[in-house]
C-alpha cells in the first residue's frame, strides 16, 4: 500500500510531512517523494545551488523478530561548498 505525504498530517511550524511510525510499520506502508534539499536547514547552509533535489522512498514494516521497522533510501547529487576554504 502507498501513502502520500499529502495525505499524512502537517506540522504546524514548518508544513511538513508527519507520520505515525507505528501505525505506518503496521500497515506495510510506502512513500516516495522528491524534496528540495534546501528544506534541510543545516544541509541548505553548505549547499552551492538551491536547485537540488533528492528523491526519497520510506517503506514500513517489520523485522524478523516481528519488531515494527522503517527502511529510508535517498538518492541524489549534491554540491556541497568546501568548509574548508
């Protein structure tokens, strides 16, 4: 089963995406997403353009042992600026 982010409820101070991870293990769900990595406030602060983005794929569900689990693969390019210089 897929859920979307549009869907799930808001966090009131910054709009974003919240789920319940329990119920979210429980049912078996999934999400995938593109996001802007600029919404990362510490990420955006080294980050040389504005224009990245990062696709996103949360699945619930449950280990071996029958713990509740969540998977969360991300993927992306990203140009950082050296914190070096």
């Amino acid at each position: 089963m897929v859920a979307s982010p549009k869907n799930d409820a808001k966090d009131s101070t910054n709009n974003n995406p919240v789920i319940n991870s329990m119920e979210f293990s429980r049912k078996a769900l999934e999400i995938r997403d593109t996001i802007a990595a600029s919404r990362f406030q510490r990420l955006n602060d080294v980050l040389v353009s504005s224009k990245n983005m990062l696709d996103y794929h949360l699945i619930g569900g449950s280990s071996q042992e029958g713990e509740p689990l969540l998977q969360l693969y991300v993927r992306g390019h990203l140009q950082l600026r050296c914190q070096r210089c």
